[in-house]
C-alpha cells in the first residue's frame, strides 16, 4: 500500500517538472494541499489519541465487538499514511500538527465523532476537487476521498449500526465550511504553518430532535446582519431552504435524509460566503433502513 502510495506521489512530482505550471497554478494547488494536510493531521491525530486513552476492554464497555478497534487502529494507519503521502508532495512547504480539543469522553462517543470526521473530509476533498490545477494530484486527491468514505461507511453502519449513506451524492462543501468545521477542534497551530485564506463563519447550535419535518430551535450570532434568514440545507447537489422564523426556529425540510449540512443565510435561493450568517451544523438525519430515501416519520 504504502509502496503504492510513494510510486504516485514519484509519479506526481515527476509530471510536475515535466511541464512546469504557471507560480499562481501551483500556488492553488499548493493551498489545496495543504488545506488537505491539514485536515489529515487533525484526523491522525484524533485517532491516536482516541486509541491511547480507550483499550480494547473499554471499547467491549461500550458494547462493541472485539474487531471494531482493530479496524479503527487501521483507519488510523490510512490517515498517518495521507499526513506522511502529503507531506511528502508539498516538501519544505507542508503544514505541520497543531493542538486539538475533541470533546470525545468514550469510545461510543469517539466513534460517534469519527464518523462526522470522516463525513466532513469526505465532503471537503469534494469540494475541493474543482480548486486542483494539476490532474495528477485530482487522482491522488480521489484516492485519498474514496478511502475517507469507505471509512465513514464503516463507522456509520458497522460500527454504529446506523445508516451507510445518504443519498445518491456526496454533498460538497466548499474551503470556509470545511475550516469552520475543523477549527472548532483546533486549539493553536504553530506559527511558521501557512497561512490558509479561509475564515470560519460563526457557529450555529440547534437543540430539538434531528429528523426530517422536526422543528430545530437555533442559537447564533448574527451580528449586525439584518434578517430575514434562511436555513440552507445542504443534500447531495441540492440546497433546499426553509424560513428561519424569528424565534430563531426553523423547520428540517421533510424530504431529506441521512448527513446534510445547515447554513444560516440571508438568501433564499443561491448560498454564497457572502451571504452565509453561521454555520454550518452537521445534521444526522435518521432514515427506514429498510425503505431507503424515505424518512422515518415517527423518529
Ligand atoms: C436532489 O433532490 C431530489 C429530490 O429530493 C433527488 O431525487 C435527487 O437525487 C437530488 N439530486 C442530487 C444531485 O442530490
Ligand atoms: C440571492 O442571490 C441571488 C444570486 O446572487 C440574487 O439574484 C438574489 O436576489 C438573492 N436573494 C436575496 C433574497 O438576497
């Protein structure tokens, strides 16, 4: 694997050289990359400390079978083989560790937030994919996503015994979402790591029951935007969106299922970083194993 691994990233540096891009090329390609590492060391990292703290015994507390950490202490192994695989291809220009917080307590809990890890990189390589200049890194960046799904996939139905997917597509999410999503877990990097251009938006927090047709109440800062606001539910290659009432309630549109993400935005049509208030929020909405597509009405 890991000899697979080193032949593309060879082979990747050699296409390099062999038709020099243009400085701005590589620059975003430079970016992406390392947007890409960056996520990747914090998901190395997750698990090794997660595998460090909880011992076999202390998954089987929690219910789990024997073979569950085993495949864990593997997935573990893919994400520092990406960190090493990345690291290598940016050279002296690759984003180093930084310190991280998980609010993870317990294995059930750990796994729980392994699987939105995993949702949320699956989802950031394919938003990012369009931003890659270099076809060769588009192909490593596929491996890399295809490996980040199949996880998520196992965690959410194997080891949760819950859902293996959502709909037909994975959703999207473009560089703001992904890193306001990952710094909520990022508590200081070092000072010589590049700078990446994202900002994260402000967070947004729902209390209520997650299922389709529920009413979510919402707390965010909108500062001094004005409203009337909307949450944009992201699904697949679809935005649907529903009125944000001024109580701060809004309603979880009743034809979505599985993981979907939420913005708050002024737009009703057409989500924009301009235009985005707070968020996102990760949505686990529960679906009839049995029945997919259709959404569990009495969850
Ligand atoms: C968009 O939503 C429709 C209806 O809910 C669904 O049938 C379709 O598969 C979705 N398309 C994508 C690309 O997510
Ligand atoms: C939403 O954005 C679209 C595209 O920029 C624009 O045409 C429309 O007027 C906007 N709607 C609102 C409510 O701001």
């Amino acid at each position: 694997m890991k000899v697979t691994l080193f032949a593309a990233l060879l082979a990747i540096a050699g296409s390099v050289s062999a038709h020099p891009a243009s400085a701005k090329r590589q620059d975003i390609d430079t970016t992406v990359l390392n947007f890409a590492l960056t996520l990747e060391h914090l998901e190395a990292r997750f698990y090794a400390d997660g595998l460090s703290q909880f011992d076999a015994g202390a998954f089987e507390a929690c219910g789990f079978p024997d073979w569950v950490r085993g495949r864990i202490a593997q997935i573990a192994d893919h994400e520092a083989s990406h960190v090493e695989f990345l690291t290598g291809a940016l050279g002296s220009g690759a984003t180093a560790e930084c310190s991280y917080n998980f609010p993870y307590t317990d294995p059930t809990s750990f796994v729980a937030l392994a699987t939105i890890l995993e949702q949320v990189g699956s989802s950031a390589y394919t938003g990012a994919a369009s931003l890659l200049t270099d076809k060769g890194y588009l192909t490593a960046a596929a491996a890399i996503l295809s490996i980040e799904s199949r996880h998520q996939t196992w965690l959410a139905s194997a080891a949760q015994t819950g859902y293996p997917w959502s709909t037909g597509y994975e959703t999207p999410l473009d560089g703001n979402l992904v890193y306001t999503l990952a710094a909520a877990f990022i508590t200081s990097c070092p000072s010589s790591n590049p700078a990446l251009p994202f900002t994260a938006f402000p967070a947004v927090t729902a209390t209520g029951t997650i299922a389709a047709g529920s009413t979510l109440q919402l707390s965010f800062d909108a500062g001094s935007t004005p409203g009337p606001y909307y949450g944009a539910f992201f699904s697949g290659l679809n935005t649907t969106f529903a009125t944000i009432n001024s109580d701060a309630t809004v309603m979880i549109p009743s034809d979505l299922v599985g993981t979907v993400y939420m913005v708050v935005s002024t737009n009703n049509t057409a989500v924009a970083d301009a235009n985005t208030v707070a968020g996102p929020l990760v949505l686990p909405i529960p679906y009839d194993q049995s029945a997919p597509g259709s959404p569990l009405a009495s969850v």
